[in-house]
C-alpha cells in the first residue's frame, strides 16, 4: 500500500475522504487492516506530504485515529486534544491542513467512556484541565436543556460527549473563516464520529457535505 501522492491526493473529493475512513474503520474492526510497508511508506514520504484528511480526537490512549481508521504514513493529519475540543491552535492547524497542505475533510472524533467528557460533567477544577474542560460545557447546557437525568449519570455523560462532537463541528467552521470559505466553496467537508472502545467501533454522528 503506497502512501498518497499529491496526484493520488487530487483525486480525492470531501466525500470520498469519508468514505476512506469509513471503509478504513470497518476494516479495524474485521481486523482486516491493509498489510503496509511502513518502511517503503517513510521513504515515499521523505520530499513531501499528502494527507487527505485531518482527524481531531482526544488523547485518550485507545483513540488512535491512524489504527482507528487504518491509514498509514503520510495519509492523514492528527490533532489531539482532551475532549476534542478546539482552540485557536487547533483551528489554525486545521486551516494549514486543509488550505495549504490540501486535505479534504476534518473530521471530529469523540468516544465512549472520556475522562474529559466525564470531568466536566462533574465539575474538575485542577490547573489548566479547569479551562480546557469548561469548553464542553455548552455541550452540558445543550443535553441538561434536553434531559432529566443528573450531570454524572453515566447515560447523561455519553450523551454530552455525542453533543460536544456536533458542537465542536459547528465551533470549526463558527471561529475558522478559512475553513468556513472551504467548506462552502465544496472544497471540504465537516464530519464527526463516536468510537466505541469496547467495539472498535466508529458512529458516523454527522456528516456536512456540499455538493
């Protein structure tokens, strides 16, 4: 399996990104993954990079987007983030993946059982963590606006963590006008997706492509 080429990178529509990952994860989870020459894929990327898509996820240990999703060198960008969450840094990381470097698709993915997710329902004051979990709470007033059930209850916090990956879709294209201008120009798509750990798992939550 060859890395992509700014050729092969041309030929990919923001459709066909998700449709790569989608296949990708259905591989993952039928342990079907592409046998790769990671070596061969270092060398064919050492004067250059193409990937088509950049993935925004936590850091969570099991949320590897490039297994995850089974890519190999050279095929997307990763952000990583505790509760994929945005700010100025990983807005303008975006924008150099997919204005300058060519990329399709930014997808934004969640999972079950988040520490972050699970933090900010119950409030966790410590450090820097205290800022960067209160962004997800317009996720917790959007699924308290909704639901009956207490912020730690375990039903409430996947709930929030589905919310927090549709909010951070709109944040991207709200606070990034490059991407916004993309995005509507049809030169990008917007996704997100919820990975199971127990499954391996990914639920396409949403999907914003202009045709």
């Amino acid at each position: 399996m060859k890395a992509h080429t700014a050729e092969t990178q041309a030929t990919v529509t923001p459709a066909k990104a998700l449709e790569i990952l989608i296949e990708g994860n259905q591989r993952f989870v039928n342990n079907l993954k592409f046998n790769r020459n990671l070596l061969g894929q270092v060398n064919d990327t050492k004067d250059g990079q193409w990937p088509f898509a950049i993935i925004l996820s936590c850091i969570d240990s099991r949320t590897s987007a490039e297994l995850i999703f089974d890519q190999g060198l050279g095929d997307i960008f990763s952000a990583r983030i505790a509760g994929n969450v945005v700010n100025e840094d990983i807005l303008g990381s975006m924008e150099y993946a997919c204005k300058v470097a060519g990329s399709k698709l930014v997808m934004v993915l969640g999972h079950s059982k988040c520490g972050a997710i699970n933090g900010a329902c119950a409030g966790v004051k410590m450090g820097n963590l205290t800022g960067l979990l209160e962004k997800v709470n317009p996720a917790i007033d959007a699924v308290k606006a909704q639901s009956s059930n207490g912020t730690s209850d375990a039903e409430f916090v996947e709930a929030v963590a589905h919310e927090n990956i549709t909010h951070t879709m709109g944040e991207v294209l709200r606070r990034s006008e490059v991407l916004n201008e993309l995005y509507e120009n049809g030169e990008i798509a917007i996704a997100g997706g919820y990975y199971d750990v127990e499954t391996g798992e990914v639920e396409f939550v949403k999907s914003m492509i202009k045709e």
